[in-house]
C-alpha cells in the first residue's frame, strides 16, 4: 500500500501542496482530480521523488521513501507513466522499453511479455526512434515501459491526454485489465471525468493543495462535481 | 602525383591527431555538456603516463622488452587519465552540472594546477619519450613518398578508440543509460538508472581517452606540463564545429579541419593556413551555428 501523510511540497519559494494524505491499496485504481494548478501533477512529482518533499512523508508498504532518491523508489516497484509522456526522443523504442527495465527487482533481461501485449503496435516500431512516434504511441510506449519492471504501483499522469478516441479506450482497457489481475495499485490523474468514472474506486479532489474532498464512486455526485471540478 | 597523395595523407594524418585529441572532449562536453577547460591537462596526464611506464621498463626490464612498453602504455595512460577524471567528476564536477561559466572557472583552475603539478614532479622543461623501435621507419608506396609508420599507428589508433567507444555507447547496456541520462535526467532517473553513476562514469571515460590522446601524442615530439594547452582550442574547434552530442559529427568535423587545414598550409604557409581554416569554421558557424550534425528530431509541444 502506497501511503501519502501530511505532505508539503512545493518550488522554490511557493508552496504547492501543503498536508495532503492519501492512500492508495493494491487492486485499486485511485484517482486524483481537480481544476488546473491545484497541484495533481506536482503530488505525482513528491510521491516519485523528482520533488522534494517539506514535511509529511510517503511510505510504501510501511518503508519510509520520503528520503530516497527516484531511482530507489523505482526499484521498490514504484512505475510511473509522466506527464508528457517523456520518452527518450533519440533511442530506438526498443531501448525505451529495456530502460524499464531498469528497475525490475527480479532481473529481467527481456522486456515482459505482458507488458507488450497490451499495446500490440510496438513491436512493429521497434526499431524507429522514440521521438519520431506520434503522441499516441508516445503515450502507449510510456506505459510499457512502465510496466517492463513488474511495478506493483502505477502512477498515472494524464495518459490521455491529447490522445485520439480509440487509444483512450485501449488505454482503459489496459487499466481494467491490470485492476482484474489484482496485483497493482493505480493513482491515476486525469481531467475526463467520463473516464475516471469508468475505471475508479476511489476518489481524492484536490482543492488549493489540499484535499478538500474524497469518497467512493457513488459518492462522487453532480454536486461534488460543480463544487470542486466545474471551472 | 606523390605531392597530392602525400598531402591526402598529411591531411588524413592531422584529422586523426585532431580526432584522438577532440574525442574525449566529445564525450565530456558533447555528451554532458560540461565545458572542461582541463581536458588539454588530462591529456598532458596521458603523455607523462607514457613517460612513465617508459621509465619504468628502462630501470626494471631487460632491454630487449624496451619496445613493448607501448603496448602497456596506451592502456595505462587510459587508466591513470581515467581514474584523474574520476576523482575530478567526484570532487568538483558533480557540483557543478548546468553551470557552465562556472564550470568553465573552475576546470580552468584546475587545469592550472595540474601544470603545476606536472612542473613540480617532473621539472619544466620538456621530456622525450623514446618511440618503440618498430614505429621507426614507414611504409614505401612509390619512390619519394614514405607513410611514417607513426602516423599511421595514430590513424589505427583512432580507428580502435572510435569502434570501442561506439560499441560501448550505442551498443551496450552502460552506454543505453549514459544516453538516456544525457537526454532525459528526470526520466531515466524514474525509471531506476543511477544517474550519479552514470555521470561519473561517463566524464571518466571522456577523460580515459583524453589520455590515450596523450599517449598518442608522446610519438610526435617531446611532452611538457603544457602540452594540453597547444591541443585544448582545436578540440573544442573539432567538437562545435562537428555538432554537439554526435560521435558522426565529430568525425567529420576533425576531417574537415584536418583536410583544409594541409590544404591551406600547402597553398600559402602554415601561419596563414591556420587563420584561413578559422576563418572558414567562423563563416561556417554563422551559416550553420548547430554544427556539421544537428541533433534532428519530430517536436511534439
């Protein structure tokens, strides 16, 4: 279980993200919503280590991460699918996937099977190079490359956005499909309520840094919706 | 006839001298983008490494070994520069990653005191390294035109740096996250490469080969504490001029530099073939200031 408890964090002198706490247990897909600039992607940022957190802390199956550098917590099994995708443009999208690797805690030397069948359109691109894919594709080879190191949490940073129909809905079905396995805990982002509603358990919105309100599916209703989300 | 051919093979001579001297730096400044002013001192480190394992084989070898000693030098200059650059990286360079004006201060400050260095252990005037016997001499391939065995170990020499380096940076598991880091820090850090590692162990590679750079240059002539300095500027020259961040670029810019360079110095004389090769890199970077190879790829925000 991945556990967020009282974190602040933030750039240079502004604070973004001030006594967050949020849990996310395997099986379940939870998601984080809010406006623009409440601070979603900057939790994603504290909770893989590229920010810094003030205070609070972020453990994972009781193992404090609050220190540790994003690498480490790669390699205790956190995935994390960026904003932006963030593919390296200049390596082959073979080479993209083997750097999954990297953080595999059983050694693989082999992308995973699995973790390609799902998006089967890669293997015919192996050879061209990450920054020559479209932003679907770019989104799709994010993801497996994610899930080439087995994670058992997957952060999730608005994979669908700018993305066409169809690849939203293969996306979703990736997500179901990983919640049926039962293996893996999800913290998703994404602005398509549509689509959180499709896939959630659990719900978190973000308000001014803070969460200012969370509940289950049947919770999250027009009122929560026109409060917290309508802009 | 010969004359022409002999100035091809002047020209390719002087590209691989340039490339062997350039190739470390396109590593350390190409790769990682740290302008190293001491490069030139880590390729003088190579030079007296060659000294060194000389001496060595004169006072505790029989004599008939005497002209294997290069065989060990070119791997230990490797090494001893290798481990030079470590310590560099460690102590000072890490500290300093995207700062350049402070970065090019201090490995200025640090090139100063490596020549100090060199001054006060092996004195300031110039030492010879005596050549193995069997670089004496050179391959006849028409009468009155002789390719000096030297130049020609160099061109091979070069030839061996740059398929080890390819391999080891296109081809290997090492080389794929030293890539990745370069490109994406962020990302390759999430994903679980070392970055600290990486970094370390790239700008001790770039200065490994600086080394063997030095090594190389030990044939040319006597070696002295500032040997880096007369190589530093037609490093960075071949690097910026080829197209940061592309081994393929620097290939070609060390040619292009070579070959106008001997063609220039043919036509006119060597001070003012010097000028006009600068001359041509300056227009040339005005016309296309990313270089010979530009890093090209499909923008996507």
């Amino acid at each position: 279980m991945l556990a967020v408890q009282q974190l602040e964090a933030g750039y240079g002198e502004s604070v973004i993200l001030r006594d967050v706490s949020l849990k996310v247990k395997v099986g379940q897909v939870v998601c984080l919503l809010g406006r623009n600039g409440v601070g979603k992607t900057t939790l994603m940022k504290s909770i893989m280590g590229l920010l810094k957190a003030r205070g609070g802390s972020v453990s994972y199956n009781g193992a404090d991460l609050t220190k540790k550098a994003p690498g480490l917590r790669a390699k205790s099994g956190i995935g994390y699918v960026p904003q932006g995708r963030e593919i390296f443009a200049q390596l082959s999208v073979y080479e993209n996937l083997l750097l999954g690797l990297e953080a595999s805690r059983e050694k693989l030397n082999a992308v995973p099977k699995e973790a390609i069948a799902k998006f089967p359109v890669l293997p015919t691109m192996y050879a061209r190079r990450g920054g020559d894919l479209s932003g679907g594709q770019q989104q799709q080879l994010a993801f497996a490359r994610a899930l080439a190191s087995r994670p058992e949490v997957l952060l999730l940073d608005e994979p669908c956005e700018g993305i066409q129909p169809s690849i939203v809905d293969d996306i979703r079905d990736v997500i179901r499909s990983i919640k049926a396995d039962g293996k893996t805990a999800i913290l998703l982002v994404e602005q398509s309520l549509d689509f959180v509603k499709s896939v959630g358990d659990y719900f978190y919105v973000l308000e001014k840094g803070a969460i200012a309100w969370e509940g289950g599916l049947e919770s999250l209703d027009d009122e929560v919706v026109r409060k917290y989300l309508t802009v | 006839m010969e004359v022409y051919l002999l100035q091809l093979f002047n020209g390719l001579s002087i590209s691989s001298i340039l490339l062997l001297v350039a190739l470390g730096l396109a590593i350390t400044f190409g790769l990682m983008k740290v302008i190293n002013m001491a490069h030139g001192e880590l390729i003088m480190i190579g030079a007296y490494s060659t000294y060194l394992t000389q001496n060595l084989f004169n006072d505790y070898l029989p004599e008939s070994m005497f002209d294997w000693y290069f065989v060990l030098a070119v791997p230990a200059s490797f090494v001893i520069a290798f481990i030079f650059g470590l310590i560099l990286e460690m102590s000072l360079i890490r500290f300093l990653y995207g700062r350049p004006l402070d970065s090019l201060l201090a490995t200025w400050g640090v090139g100063l005191v490596l020549q100090q260095l060199a001054r006060s252990i092996f004195g300031a005037p110039n030492v010879a390294v005596t050549s193995p016997s069997w670089l004496d001499g050179g391959m006849k391939i028409m009468d009155g035109t002789l390719l000096p065995y030297k130049r020609l170990f160099i061109i091979a020499l070069v030839i061996a740096c740059l398929v080890s380096m390819y391999f080891y940076i296109y081809r290997s598991h090492e080389g794929r996250r030293m890539r990745a880091v370069m490109q994406n820090r962020d990302m390759a850090a999430c994903l679980g490469v070392s970055t600290r590692r990486v970094d370390a162990m790239t700008f001790a590679i770039g200065s490994g080969i600086a080394g063997v750079a030095g090594c190389a240059l030990t044939l040319l002539g006597p070696i002295g504490p500032s040997l880096g300095t007369y190589y530093i500027v037609d490093a960075f020259m071949v690097v910026v001029l080829g197209g940061v961040g592309k081994l393929v670029g620097t290939v070609l810019g060390a040619t292009g530099i070579g070959m106008f360079n001997t063609l220039f110095e043919y036509w006119t004389n060597a001070s003012l073939g010097k000028v006009l090769v600068f001359v041509c890199i300056v227009a040339f970077l005005q016309w296309k200031p990313m270089g010979l190879v530009a890093m090209r790829t499909r923008s996507l925000d």
